[in-house]
C-alpha cells in the first residue's frame, strides 16, 4: 500500500475526540484507586470504632481537607501532563499551594509552641509507621492513575509519573485520614507531605518503563 493511500485510509476512519476523554479517564482512574485503597485500609486496619463521633469533630474535617485540596489540583494536572504540549506552570502552582499552607501552618504553630513541646507535636504516637501505611494505601491508587496515563500520551514520562504519584499519594492519604488518630498540625506537615514526597518519586521512577510506548 503506498503512504498516500494509508493515510487517506486513516484519515477516513478518524473520528472526533470526545472534549471530557480525558478528565472522563482519569476520574474513573481516580475511583478505582480510590476503591482499591479503601478496601486495603478496611483488610489491614479495619474500621474505627469510634468513626462516629470523629466525624463531628472539627479536626477531622480539617485534616480531610488537605488530601481533598491535593487531589483536586493534582487532578488537573495529571490531565495536562497526559496531553502533549499543555501548559503545566498553573497546575503545579496550583497543586504546590496546599502543600505549602500545610507547611506553613505546621511552621507556624512549630514556632508558637514551647521548644519542650514541639518533638511531641511532630512525632504523635504513629510517626514510625504513617509515612509507609499512607504509601501502602496509594499503591491501588497508582497503578491505576499509571494505566489511565499509558492509555494519553505522555512525552515526559518521568514527570507524568511524578504527577500520577502525586495524585496516588494523596489518594492514599484521603484514604488514611480517616484511620488515623493524630490530630496535630506539625504532624501532618510532616509525616503526610513526606508521604506524598515519597510517593511522587516512585512515580517518577517507574514511569519511564511502565509509560514507555
């Protein structure tokens, strides 16, 4: 077959592409993982007894907001990542202003508190094993933001890795927040940014393979 005609038959057969495919794929990415990571959480862990009245407490809902604002900007930039040529600079700013008010405020309250004090605010009871419980609890999450990736067209894989670990880091984080039972700032501006710091970097790790095409 000569080129012209191939193309002509490709052409022929082009369709147009729906305006939503792609935040479509990636929100259905999103509740796998999001599925996946809950029913991790409920094996290993379990259910809070106490799940009740922890929801009529201001903190929880404080502590929920940060993953919550994390996934909404990692969202959107997990979409531009997975589009050739999209504009990236809003989005990672976007995604970089929680994490920073969460660092900000854990600083801050760091600095407020008598010097005797802080190590107990940033340790709670859980420090040893927040940061791998919360990675453990992204992974459904990012495997199935990678699958969703490989089906775009990423050309920087390592960063479109690095915002599906994103994404999937703070998915698992959404996940644990409603386990855990720390309820200080300088702790979740440590353990849960350290979390998604980590979960980020494998993203970018083992993206150049998983997303290779």
């Amino acid at each position: 077959m000569k080129t012209r005609d191939l193309v002509s038959q490709l052409a022929s057969e082009a369709s147009p592409v729906e305006h939503d495919a792609v935040p479509r794929l990636l929100n259905c990415a999103l509740i796998r993982g999001l599925a996946g990571s809950a029913a991790l959480l409920v094996a290993l862990y379990g259910v809070r007894s106490d799940m009740p009245e922890l929801i009529l407490t201001t903190m929880f809902w404080v502590r929920l907001a940060f993953p919550l604002a994390v996934v909404a900007t990692a969202m959107k930039l997990a979409e531009r990542l997975g589009r050739p040529g999209a504009p990236i600079k809003l989005a990672s700013f976007a995604v970089a202003l929680p994490i920073a008010t969460m660092l900000f405020s854990a600083g801050s309250i760091l600095l407020a508190t008598p010097p005797g004090y802080r190590l107990q605010l940033m340790l709670g009871t859980t420090w040893r094993t927040t940061t791998a419980s919360i990675v453990l609890l992204s992974l459904p999450s990012l495997a199935a933001m990678m699958l969703a990736m490989k089906q775009l067209a990423p050309t920087h894989l390592a960063l479109a890795g690095a915002g599906s670990g994103l994404l999937a880091g703070a998915q698992g984080l959404l996940v644990y927040s409603l386990y855990c039972s720390e309820m200080a700032i300088p702790f979740w501006g440590v353990w849960y940014v350290l979390a998604i710091i980590v979960t980020t970097a494998v993203g970018a790790v083992i993206a150049p393979r998983c997303l290779r095409w």
